[in-house]
C-alpha cells in the first residue's frame, strides 16, 4: 500500500522511490514496451521498481527485465471483451490486494485501464492513497461497459500523464481533465543500422524478400493502425513495383480484430497477392523480441499510416535502424517530426500513402536517416524520461501530503 508513515522532507528528495508499475500484457504492444524501457531507466537511476503484468499460465514478458516483476495470474482470454477485460480488473484487484497487505510502494502507476480500475477499487476501499495513470490513447468501443472502464481507469486518478500533446488536450477538453506530459525514448545502443549476420537467417525464417523492396508494418493487422488502407496502397504500389513485398509483423493483442484480418486477407486475395512466407505478403504474427532489430533493417521503408496512434515509438526504432518511414500527418506525429524525418501520407487515402512509400523507397538518403535518428534519439531518452517521471511522482506525493491535514479536517 502507499506508505503513510511520515517522511521528513529534507531525505524525501533524495531517497530512492518504491515503484509498481503495472501493465496489461506480458506481450509487445506499445504500451507495454514503454512501461518496460521507463522501469528499466527507473531501476537504472536507482528507484525499487516491479513490474506488474496478467499472464496466463505459462507466460511470461516478451523480454528479460533487470527489475523486479510480478505476474498476475489469469485464465486464458474469454472471446467477450467485456469478460475478458472484468475477469482481469478482478484479477488485478484481488492480486494486489493480497500483495499489498505485505508490501509498501510509493508509488502504483498504471498504463491501462485495466489496472486502472483495479486501483480504482482498492482507493476506494481505502487499500492505497490514490494512484498514477498514464493514457497513451483513447479508444472507441461499441459495448458501453467498456467505455465506462476506460473513463474511470483515469478520472480516478491522482496522477495522468500523457505522452503526446494531443492525448493532453483531448482529456482536458473532452474529460476536464488535466495531464502532464512525459516522454517515450529510443534504445539507440539496441536499435542500429549496422548488419549483422544474423539478419540473413532471419530473412529466411520469415520468407523476407531482401530489397524487393520491402514494405514493414509493425503492430499487427488492426484498424487503427490502418493495415487495410496500407494494403491499398501496397497494391497501387506493386504497379510500379511488381517484386515489392508486404511484411506486417507483430500483432499480440487483446482486443478483436478477427473480423478486420478477415478483410485484409479478402483484399489481398482478390488482388491476386499470395500471402505467405516468401510471397507479396507476410505476416509474421507475434515475434521474438531479439527479431525487431533485425527485421526493420531487412526493410526498405517502414510504414506507419495510422489513424489512431498514442506516439508511435516505430517511428523512432525505425530511424535509429537506417530505416525511412511513412507516417501519417495527424498529431501525434506532427508534434515531433519534421518533414526532413519522414515521408507524410494521408491516411485516409490510399494513392497519398502509395507515393508517400515510392517517395521514401526513392528518395532515401542515409545521410538525412542519420541525422533525424541522431536528434531524435537525444530528445527522446528513456534516462531523461525516467527522471521525468520521479518529479512528477515526487510531486505528487507531496501535493497528497499536503493535502492529507485538510482532508482529515474534513472528516
């Protein structure tokens, strides 16, 4: 539970800081990935962190941590969402309850509304003192229970952090909301255009075409990652290119997105687009988290035209490998990319995304690559953001102390 003890003010600037951070999967989707590399910067600087995931009997993180983790055990996934994602709330809410009757954190951070909810219910019961949220997007579910998850996950908040602007400013204006921003970072020591030889063997294993050219899409076949549209384009783009290959990695995800697989598969197909290991399409489903490096320097433009995108850490992993990118003009891409870094596209149409990926393939210089990956990658530091986050967590916690004698008054 958060320690109530009293903490004499002078060392509390100092002291190193008893984190749980909590996220929903143990598997590599954004959120998830930045909940890992901020732990293990936190860890780095110092501070007692755990990480806290669901996972299903036999799972695990994607990769190894150098800090301390917590897995929370939970069925397999139900097919309803709204099960699936009140069976894990449960599950959160019951774990940690157990667990905090034993341990003390300063601070219980969470990345989702799942575990959002579960600290929801335990401040209300009064288990913990309140708890830190970050939004990394918003989504738009059709099952009303779902979109009262995702709202409560952070209005019950103490503490919301966003990583761009534009999640700041929706909250504000559309919740009332008030965010502050933190930032994403880049492994450029892990993130490298520098071949290595085990890239070929990669290329083999996963039917990757070597300088086709090759087309990649992180995050899987979902609508807000527009992989649909992208497929338009890519087809639009073979007219030019008749060898040019399709690669959609990734893609562990608890939401559905059967239906939209479907589509996508239906379009390839009427095109005439064999999709395989070693054809004009591959998807690769889930990946090695040792296979990333390699496969973005495998490819010859790294696509990223969504619709709907918290920050987009692709784009940086993409660059810092040598890669150019397609993104999409919408924040938050704009707010931190110039048009030296990338080739834009419209979304929304496909002929734009289509030239947009000819334009990069054509066009690609090295040196620019270089220089965005490099300016880049000294904005967006995973030590700065970590150091960002124990301020505003320092902050908080004061801004709670001081809060406490009034609130006891009310009482």
């Amino acid at each position: 539970m958060f320690d109530r003890r009293p903490v004499a003010s002078a060392p509390s600037t100092v002291a190193p800081l008893r984190i749980a951070l909590l996220t929903h999967s143990v598997n590599p989707r954004g959120g998830v990935v930045h909940t890992l590399e901020l732990a293990q910067a936190l860890h780095d600087a110092g501070h007692d962190v755990t990480v806290m995931a669901p996972a299903a009997p036999g799972q695990n993180f994607f990769r190894p941590l150098r800090c301390a983790t917590e897995l929370v055990p939970v069925a397999p996934a139900p097919r309803d969402m709204v099960d699936m994602v009140g069976s894990r709330i449960d599950a959160f809410t019951t774990h940690l309850s157990c667990l905090l009757a034993h341990r003390s954190f300063d601070v219980l951070h969470t990345h989702d509304p799942i575990g959002g909810n579960a600290l929801a219910t335990l401040a209300e019961r009064g288990v913990i003192g309140g708890f830190v949220r970050t939004v990394h997007h918003l989504e738009v579910f059709a099952q009303p229970q779902l979109m009262a998850w995702q709202a409560r996950g952070f209005r019950a908040a103490r503490q919301v952090f966003c990583v761009s602007r534009l999640w700041q400013e929706t909250l504000l204006r559309e919740h009332g909301v008030q965010a502050a921003e933190v930032s994403n970072g880049v492994d450029s020591a892990r993130f490298s255009d520098i071949a290595q030889p085990a890239d070929a063997q990669l290329a083999q294993r996963l039917g990757v075409v070597v300088g086709a050219p090759v087309v990649l899409a992180v995050g899987g076949i979902e609508q807000r990652k527009n992989t649909l549209r992208l497929l338009e384009a890519f087809i639009a783009l073979r007219r030019e290119r008749p060898t040019a290959q399709l690669v959609v990695a990734g893609g562990a995800s608890l939401l559905d997105h059967a239906q939209y697989g479907r589509d996508f598969h239906a379009l390839a197909a009427a095109s005439g687009l064999a999709v395989g290991p070693g054809q004009a399409v591959v998807v690769t489903g889930p990946l090695a988290d040792a296979d990333m490096p390699g496969l973005y320097r495998l490819a010859d433009v790294v696509a990223m035209p969504s619709v709907n995108e918290g920050f987009g850490l692709v784009v940086l992993e993409a660059l810092a490998s040598g890669v150019p990118v397609v993104v999409s003009r919408i924040a938050p891409f704009t707010e931190y990319l110039a048009d030296g870094d990338c080739s834009w596209a419209d979304p929304f149409d496909a002929a734009s995304i289509a030239r947009a990926l000819g334009a990069a393939i054509d066009h690609r210089s090295t040196e620019q690559i270089a220089r965005s990956a490099a300016r880049l990658g000294a904005r967006f530091s995973w030590a700065v953001s970590a150091a960002r986050h124990a301020l505003l967590y320092r902050q908080g916690l004061e801004s709670a102390r001081a809060a406490a004698p009034a609130l006891a008054a009310i009482d």
